[in-house]
C-alpha cells in the first residue's frame, strides 16, 4: 500500500516526538564537518588567484564533495535505523566509512557525471552566445534547450533518488547496481516524490526565514518523513 504524503509527515512526526534533540545534534555535527572541510579547501586551495588555482581549487572541491557524500550515507543510516525503531547513536553518521566508502564515492561520481552531461547542450550554445555566433533570434532556441536539459536532469534525479539509500541497506550492491535498482523502484513513484519535496517548500522556507535556526527541526521532519517514503518503496511498512 503506497501511502500519502500527509501519512508518511504524520510517521515522521510522531517518530520525532521526544527524539528531536537527538536528530539535531547529529545534524550540527554533520553540517560542522561538512563546513570545516569545505573552509580548509578555500583556505588551502583559493579559488580565482589564478586560472591554474581555479582549476586545482574546483578539483579539490569536487573531491570534497565525493567523500562528504559517504558522510550523507551515515546521515541517512541514522535515519532509518530511527524510522525503523532500531537503536540509533551518532556513530551511525561515520556507518559510509566503515562499509565499502569506495561504492557511495564511485556512486557520487556517477550521480554528478550524469548531471554535468545533462547541462553540455545548454553550456554549449551558452558559449556560442558569449562568443557572438549566435543571434539574438536563437535564444528562444538556448530557452527551449535549456528547458528540456533542466527536465532531463529533474526526472533522472526524481529516478536516482535513492540510490544512497539501497548502498546504506545493501552491501551486495555495486554503485552502478544501486542505481539501476532506484530507477526500477522509482517507476510511478516519481510523481510522490515531487509531490512530497514540494510540500516542505514552506516549513523549508520559514526554517531559513528564521536565520537557518528554524531549519534544525525542518531538516529532521524532512529527512525522517523521506526515510519513510523509502521504506514504504521498498515494502515496509
């Protein structure tokens, strides 16, 4: 049974009651490490210096995001074992480091490969444009372009989602594996999950309206209820 958006917010919140403190501690830990590592990038790498500082700065920062990716992978450990009603502790956070951190980077890799090839057509015309090659009638043609890239990328994203979730369940997965598996789960299950991000726009909004403050209890709401959606994908609950 496929359950509603508002059913699976109503899981999440009743799985938060008295469990909030907890959730929230793991995030600032999360987001902490994540802003560290990308401090000490700029620091070391500055970006803009120089064309070859650019180049090795934006490297080194696509390989940041390679390994913090694991550390998502323990994020969302820490979420289903909550949603599961299974022991849950922050070293669950570091869970992508102890299991196979090869896979979730390769799948990572993979996930921004296919989005950088979504957006080739549209950087393509767009340095034609800047090199004057194109007239300024052919940039309803760069629009239509850049619609149907932007559309490619949204539906293979909705299909992809949760490729990090099938690596912290499956260890038998390979990364191209896990990916192939999100995009069989996710058939006619893309719409529900449109849905479901759309519908923290709000609570999402008014958490950064708040200065960021209000987002430590709209991150955990969120996370919570798309580890029940996951599950529910996956024939649990």
């Amino acid at each position: 049974m496929k359950r509603s958006s508002k059913e699976l917010k109503a899981l999440a919140r009743d799985t938060l009651v008295n469990r909030y403190g907890s959730f929230i501690g793991v995030m600032i830990i999360y987001f902490l490490i994540i802003l560290g590592a990308n401090a000490l990038l700029n620091f070391a790498f500055p970006f803009g210096v120089s064309i070859v500082s650019s180049i090795i700065s934006w490297i080194a920062s696509f390989i940041v995001n390679l390994i913090t990716s694991v550390l998502l992978v323990g994020l969302i450990r820490f979420t289903l074992n909550m949603c599961r009603g299974e022991q849950y502790r922050l070293s669950d956070l570091f869970f992508g480091f102890r299991t196979h951190p090869d896979k979730i980077i390769i799948a990572q890799f993979l996930l921004s490969l296919i989005s950088e090839i979504c957006a080739i057509p549209l950087t393509v015309i767009s340095v034609m444009q800047d090199q004057h090659t194109l007239s300024i009638s052919d940039l309803t043609v760069r629009a239509l372009v850049g619609l149907a890239c932007t559309f490619l990328a949204f539906v293979l994203t909705l299909g992809l989602q949760l490729t990090m979730y099938l690596l912290c369940d499956y260890d038998n997965l390979s990364a191209t594996q896990a990916l192939r598996e999100s995009w069989h789960l996710m058939r006619g299950n893309k719409a529900r999950l449109f849905y479901l991000s759309i519908s923290f726009f709000g609570v999402l909004l008014l958490g950064v309206l708040s200065c960021g403050i209000g987002l430590l209890w709209a991150l955990p709401y969120y996370h919570v209820t798309f580890g029940y959606f996951y599950l529910d994908i996956i024939g649990e609950l």
